[in-house]
C-alpha cells in the first residue's frame, strides 16, 4: 500500500471541557501520529485526581490511626484513660475497607488515561498531587522529628509506643513519598505496571496485618457487642444502688425488692439485663448490707488503665466499695451502707400542708 494521507480526524473538545483539537494521521500500514495541539484538564481528569487525592490522604490517616490505636491499647500509658472497646481501632478499620480499595481504583483509572494519553502526564492536577502529596510527607516527618528531639532535650522519657509511633509514621509517609517521587521521575516510555502492582501488594500487606492486629486487640464484633452489655450492666447496677441509698435514707431500711424502688413522680423505673431483659437479682443480707447480682459475658480489663470500663458513671467516692470488677458468669455485689456518713433524712422533710 502506497503511502498516502488517508483521512485527517478532528476531535473537537467542547469549550467547557477544556477543548483540545486531536489531529490523527495515517501514514502507512499500522503507523500513527497523534499530535495534540492543545492539553487541558477535563472535568473527568479532574475528578480522577480529586478522587486519587482524598482516597489516598484518608487510607493513609487510617492506617496510622490503626496503628497509634493498637499501640495504645498493647502499651496504655499509665494514669491515662484507655477505650475498653478499642473504638479508634474499630473506626480506622471501617475507614480503611472503604478508602483503600477506592484508591486503588481511581489509581487504575488514571493510569488507563495516561496509557492512551501520554500527555496526561503533564496535566496540572497530576503534577499538583504529586508535589503536594511530596510536600506534606516532608513536613510530617519534618514535624515528627523536631517532636521527637523536643521530648529528648526536654528529659522526657521515650517509651516504647512513642518510638513505634514515630516509626510507624517515617514508614508510611515515606512509602507514599517514595512512590510519588518514582512516579515524577519516571519516562514517559516507562509503563510503570509493575512497580505500582508493588506498591500496592506491599500496601494491601500491611493493611491485612494491620487489620489482623485489630481484631487481635479489640475482638470480634460479638466481643465488642458482650462488652457493651456488660458496662449497661454494671451502669444499671450502679443506677439502682444510688437508689438503694436514698431510700434507705428516708425510710430507715432497705427495700425488700427491687420494685419497691420504682417512683412514678420521679420516673425512676428498674432497668433490666440488656441482652435478655431478665430483671437484676437483689438481696438483703442484713440491717445495712445488701446483695446486687448480674450475669455477665466477658471479663473485666485487667489492666489499671481500662479500669475504668468497670467504675460507674456516677460513683459515690469513699463512701462504699465501688469496686465493680467481674469475671464471667453470675457475679453478686456486695454493699454495705454506713449509717455514719449517711444519715436519716426524716427529720429535714417539710410538714405537709393540710388540704382545705
């Protein structure tokens, strides 16, 4: 076939789209020029870098937020509240299933583009992403390290979690800097493929170990479940002993079920086990002493900084044992009330005006 000029093809771009007009022409047999004459951003271009962008800045805050979770929970500080139900773990995770898949997604997306188009490259928003992405993993590690210094020259002690925090940190944002700076570096001849395949089996890696070490410190979703039960109950426990005490108050003696309690004028009514509504079990032991019992799924946290998990929400500070820790199974409280500290009220109620 001789070689001649066979068709030219004009892609007119509409105006709002960023128009570029493609020039196509066919020289001989499989041989093809493809000038652009003009290269903008498209609303989808745009879009797939938007979404590269957010996707990849919220799969990297979750798997640090997961990682500083489960740090906090296998190294809690000492003195420092600790969640019993592992929260941010929980969170991070659900953040993570949903925003790393999407990443890779809108990745794959833009690299089709930058197949077909090798120009794309060059578009403004993938440089923009590029150098943003590499200036805040500068300042993060910048920022990490002037913290770091900050607590060594302060005399501060560098625990084990602090260490595997900042260390967790260089890793992370150094893997995303360095795939941002291999992808800014590389020829446009260079497909890439198999260095991204890398990165992302590496990160999937992580992610899957991440999620194993997860599950490891804050259970399954039936352990997260037991252990709500368990703080409504001990809530609940408490609530009714703070009854207990008033009314022991204003009659001289302990009620003799739990019903007895319940004030239609005050709206108190007894709560019930939250898991199989079986009312809690009360008994009195003696003049000022009394029983509460409640069957639980789990054990207390044993450790002083998810101690916590087991006060009440409204205790009464040395006034009584407020020790609510428990094990497995039928656990039975043991209350005695000092009728030192609390004295009858009987003598402080007003006089009843009589009806006319």
């Amino acid at each position: 076939m001789s070689k001649m000029l066979i068709h030219n093809l004009l892609y007119p771009y509409p105006a709002a789209f960023g128009g570029a007009f493609v020039s196509i022409a066919f020289f001989g047999e499989g041989e093809y020029h493809v000038h652009m004459e003009r290269l903008k951003t498209t609303p989808k271009d745009f879009f797939i870098h938007l979404g590269v962008l957010v996707s990849l800045y919220i799969s990297v805050i979750s798997i640090l937020t997961l990682i500083f979770s489960i740090i906090d929970q296998v190294f809690p500080k000492e003195f420092s509240y600790t969640d019993p139900y592992a929260g941010g773990v929980s969170l991070a995770m659900a953040m993570l299933l949903v925003a790393f898949p999407l990443c890779v997604l809108f990745t794959r997306a833009l690299s089709k583009e930058e197949r077909i188009f090798p120009e794309k490259r060059n578009l403004w928003a993938r440089k923009a992403i590029t150098y943003c992405t590499l200036f805040i993993a500068i300042l993060v590690v910048a920022i990490d390290l002037i913290v770091l210094l900050n607590s060594f020259f302060s005399g501060e002690e560098i625990t084990m979690a602090f260490g595997l925090k900042i260390f967790s940190i260089i890793v992370v944002i150094g893997t995303v800097a360095g795939y941002y700076l291999y992808d800014l570096r590389r020829k446009p001849e260079d497909d890439g493929a198999r260095v991204r395949t890398r990165y992302t089996y590496s990160a999937l890696a992580v992610i899957v170990l991440a999620f194993g070490l997860g599950f490891y410190v804050m259970g399954s979703p039936y352990t997260q479940k037991q252990k709500r039960f368990d703080a409504e109950r001990v809530s609940h426990l408490q609530m009714i002993q703070n009854q207990i005490i008033p009314y022991w108050q204003t009659k001289n003696k302990l009620p003799m079920t739990l019903k007895d309690l319940e004030d239609p004028i005050s709206g108190f009514m007894m709560p019930v086990d939250p898991d199989n509504k079986s009312p809690y079990e009360y008994v009195v032991t003696g003049k000022f002493s009394f029983q509460l019992c409640a069957t639980f799924g789990r054990e207390s946290p044993l450790s002083a900084s998810a101690g916590i998990f087991s006060e009440p929400a409204l205790p009464y500070k040395n006034v009584m044992d407020e020790n609510w820790k428990h094990g497995v199974g039928k656990v039975c409280f043991e209350r005695t009330i000092d009728p030192e500290r609390y004295e009858l009220q009987k003598g402080l109620l007003p006089t009843p005006t009589p009806f006319r």
